[in-house]
C-alpha cells in the first residue's frame, strides 16, 4: 500500500475527500503525513480527528524556502512516504521537494489547463465568461501549474451559473475526482503508464 502526505493551507476539503476514500476502499493508500504552512487552518483539525501525523510550521520563520522544505523532506523520509499530494497547498514547490520527489508530486487545479493557472482559477474563468472549465490533475514542477497533465475533466458553465453555484460543481468535481486518479497512480507499476490522458465530460 502507498504512503502518501498531504499539503493542505486551508479548510482541508480534499483532505476529507482523501481520507473517506481510503476508508471506504475505493484509494488504496495511507496518509503519512498532513503538511501545512498555515498553523490554525482548519484541515490541522481535521487531520487530528483522523488521527494523521502532521508537520504544521510557518513560513516566515524561516531564512528561506529551502530551510523549511529540508525539514519537510527530512518529515517525508522518515515516513518513508512515496507520493506527495497537493491539496489546496497555496505555496510553490522550491527545489529542495523538486529534486527530492521529482515525478512524485501531483496537485489538483481548478480549471482546464493551461487555461487560468494561478490563484482564483474558478474566478478568473467566471469573470472570462467561458462556457466550460474543469478540474486538472498534474505532475509539479519548476512553474506555477505547468508540470506534465495526468487528467482533466470537464463542466460545463450553465446559463444562470453564478460564481458560488460553480465552486460548488468544480469542489464536488474535485473531490470525487482526486481520489479515483490518485488511485490510478497508486497502483500503476511503472512511470510510463501513469499519463492517464484527459477524461472530458
């Protein structure tokens, strides 16, 4: 069974969806760890009632970025952890994670990219005045949502939709969503077979 950490800055919804799925079967998988950079935010809570061991630290205590990711890959190593998921982790990825997990590190995005990377991708696409958008799942990189795409999936924007009515489509589109490609990568053998390709509809 894969291990697995979780970096989370805020509520920790897909960190809930996550954890559900592993219990009821459907992502063969264990969380590690809960890395997050937001001390009080709400999925610390969460992972204490899950009972999941959590490495929480702020970043402004730190000379720099590459201080805080060595103690987090030191956390990681010791968990022997063998993918990191990003689930809301409003912070880039440096080169210290990189070079430690380079190919094992996936983040979930709230558009169809490369369209609308960056913050408030569901915003951005709303005041656009697009009629679809989605969910992407990606490999990390060096760039901000650039990495290697693992999948999509698409919704369309309805007539009346306002910006609540989508976040709430785009949330519960992520949150089934995630788990059900996680474990496509969690049981995938070797590297070349876990492009799953795009899932439209």
């Amino acid at each position: 069974m894969k291990k697995i950490a979780v970096f989370a800055s805020g509520s920790g919804t897909n960190f809930q969806a996550i954890v559900d799925s592993i219990k009821e079967g459907r992502l063969a998988a264990e969380i590690e760890l809960l890395v997050c950079d937001k001390p009080g935010a709400k999925v610390v809570e969460r992972a204490s009632k899950e009972w999941v061991d959590t490495f929480v630290f702020s970043p402004k205590e730190y000379p720099e970025k590459s201080f805080f990711e060595a103690e987090i890959v030191e956390a990681l190593q010791a968990k022997n952890v063998d993918l990191i998921v990003l689930a809301g982790y409003m912070r880039l990825i440096g080169d210290t994670l990189l070079k430690a997990y380079r190919n094992k590190i996936v983040n979930i995005h709230p558009s169809l990219l490369p369209a609308f990377p960056g913050k408030d991708a569901i915003g951005q696409a709303f005041r656009a005045g697009v009629n679809t958008t989605g969910v992407t799942i990606h490999y990390v990189d060096e760039g901000m949502d650039t990495g290697p795409i693992i999948a999509q999936r698409e919704l369309t924007i309805e007539t009346g939709d306002t910006l609540d009515s989508i976040e709430e489509k785009v949330h519960q589109i992520e949150h089934e969503f995630y788990p059900q490609i996680l474990q496509s990568l969690v049981t995938t053998k070797s590297k070349n077979s876990t492009t799953i390709g795009s899932d439209l509809k």
